[in-house]
C-alpha cells in the first residue's frame, strides 16, 4: 500500500468552484470534457480540462446522476425521472418518470452497462428503512432490478462485463451479481467486501468510511470512494483490500477515469452539511480532486436511446 499513499502528495484540485454534493462523474471521451453532477445544488457541470472551462446547467430538482447519450446529449437522473438534455440548446424532455415516491426518495449513483442501458439506484431520505432499490432503464421503461437497501451507490462492471458491483452505503457494504450483458440479467448476489460501521460517538479520525461511488480499471479492480473516510480504496477481483490512497477532504464521493489515456483520476467530493472546522481545515471539500494513475480505467458506456 505504500504506492497508493506515496501518490497522496500528488493529488491536485481539478475544479477549484466547489459543490455542495458532487456526484456521478464521467469522461466523455467524444469531448474531452468531464461532466458531474452537484446533487444539493440541482445542477449538472461541464469541465474542460484543456481550457480550465466550467459550464453550470441549472435544473429545479436534485441531479443525481448523469450519463452520455449515444448520438448526442446527457441522460439525467432527476428526482422526478430520467431527462434527455442538451447543453447546447437548453432542451429537456422526459425519457421515463420515477418509479418512487418522490417525496421519500430520489435516484442517486447511476451508470450505463455495455449494452447502453441506464442502471441507477435510489436512496431512501429518512434513512429509516432499507426502502432504496436498483431500477434499469431498457427501452423506454425503467423496472426494479433489486432491493433492500437505504443508499444506493458504487454500480460499476468487470472488464469482461460478467460482474456487476452495487454498494448500500449505509450498510457498508458492496455487493457484487453476475451480469448478462445480453439480456440484461443480474444473479448471485453475494457480498463482495464489507467495511466497520462507526461505533456511536467515535471520533472520524478513526473511521475508514462508507462505501460511496466507484470504478473500475483496465485490469479489474475497483476503486471506491470512502465517504467520511478521506479515502479511496483499491480493491482486487477478489473483493481484498489492495491499496488505499489518503485524500485532502473528509467526503469523497466518487471517482472516474479521465483524459485522454484514460490515466487521469477525478474524485467528485461534497462538503454540503459539514462542520465549519471541518471545511476550514479542508479548503478543497466540494471540489473535484484529480490525480495521474499507472493503469487506465475503462470507458464511460454510452446510453442508447429507444426507438419504437
């Protein structure tokens, strides 16, 4: 793990203008841009890394997560339902209303499979249940892919596209199913790695965190955001701790492959709700991290819009 900690110093800030709760990044390689949602703050923004460009696109709910369309556009999780939108015009058009009640949840961590269709969870706002769920958008109808949890986060997919990864933070847990990219299909849910909760009362230094968003790289293994843990994990095929990488901000959130070469490490993170000393001793909390890795990740998959 010494690699991993070494290369702590060499985090730098991608995005100075910090969000309250960034979330769901992704590179669109057909832009060289990198686009993420700010949850809290109802807005989806565009970075452009070669000109130190941020585009701010305001809507009037919370975005949780975002993807490319194929043939042009971002797909959005709304709290209302999933919307086609384009940057360049403005325009937004309902592509499939919520499945929930949208006063008890909202979608959360969402991302397109290698067949173009959108996966996305939801999170329970009370947290008092493990009402949360993962749902699947498949030509033009979103169904409900599995259940029983309270925040839904970490989806992500093997290099060979036969695992699926889907974590409930609150449970600290990330689970892992088989996966038909054909059909569609997900089965043998099973535990793929589980973190200590935080005993009541204890103080954060101590705590490693919850299992937020996560990646995958070239040769399968999946890196995760710890939220409250100032972390990201590395873990192999196997679910094993492989290395960790300490981070300048408490919240991480998610992280994703970008640049050209796919070697660029953005980390999303939030400072909505944070306590002042906190924020004061972390100047970079909200702001999008970066950092140069050996090996790539993989390409963010495009959704496919339906067509009767």
């Amino acid at each position: 793990m010494d690699e991993a900690r070494d290369r702590s110093a060499l985090i730098g800030c991608a995005v100075e203008e910090p969000a309250l709760l960034g979330e769901s990044p992704f590179w669109h390689g057909q832009e060289q841009a990198l686009y993420y949602c700010d949850i809290a703050g109802h807005e989806l923004r565009r970075f452009d890394p070669a000109s130190r460009r941020l585009d701010r696109y305001a809507f009037d709910t919370d975005a949780g997560c975002c993807a490319p369309i194929a043939g042009g556009g971002i797909l959005l999780g709304l709290r209302s339902g999933f919307w086609s939108f384009d940057h360049s015009t403005g325009a937004k058009r309902l592509v499939a209303e919520a499945p929930y009640d949208p006063a008890e949840q909202r979608y959360n961590d969402g991302k397109c499979d290698g067949a173009g269709r959108m996966w996305c969870g939801t999170i329970c706002e009370s947290r008092a249940e493990p009402l949360a769920a993962l749902y699947c958008l498949e030509r033009g109808r979103v169904s409900k892919r599995a259940g029983g949890a309270t925040v839904s986060n970490g989806l992500a997919w093997s290099p060979d596209r036969r695992t699926m990864y889907w974590a409930d933070t609150s449970a600290h847990a990330i689970y892992a199913f088989d996966f038909d990219v054909a059909s569609g299909a997900i089965s043998k849910r099973r535990v793929f790695a589980r973190f200590p909760a935080r005993a009541g009362g204890a103080p954060l230094d101590g705590y490693g965190g919850r299992p937020d968003g996560a990646a995958v790289d070239e040769e399968g293994r999946l890196w995760v955001a710890m939220y409250e843990g100032q972390r990201l994990v590395r873990l192999d095929a196997g679910g094993r701790l492989e290395a960790e990488l300490k981070l300048p901000v408490r919240c991480p959130t998610m992280p994703c492959f970008g640049g050209a070469d796919l070697r660029t490490l953005y980390i999303t993170t939030a400072r909505q709700r944070r306590p002042a000393d906190e924020l004061a001793a972390q100047p970079w909390a909200g702001c999008v991290l970066e950092l140069r890795v050996d090996v790539p990740g993989l390409p963010a998959n495009f959704y496919v819009p339906y067509v009767p």
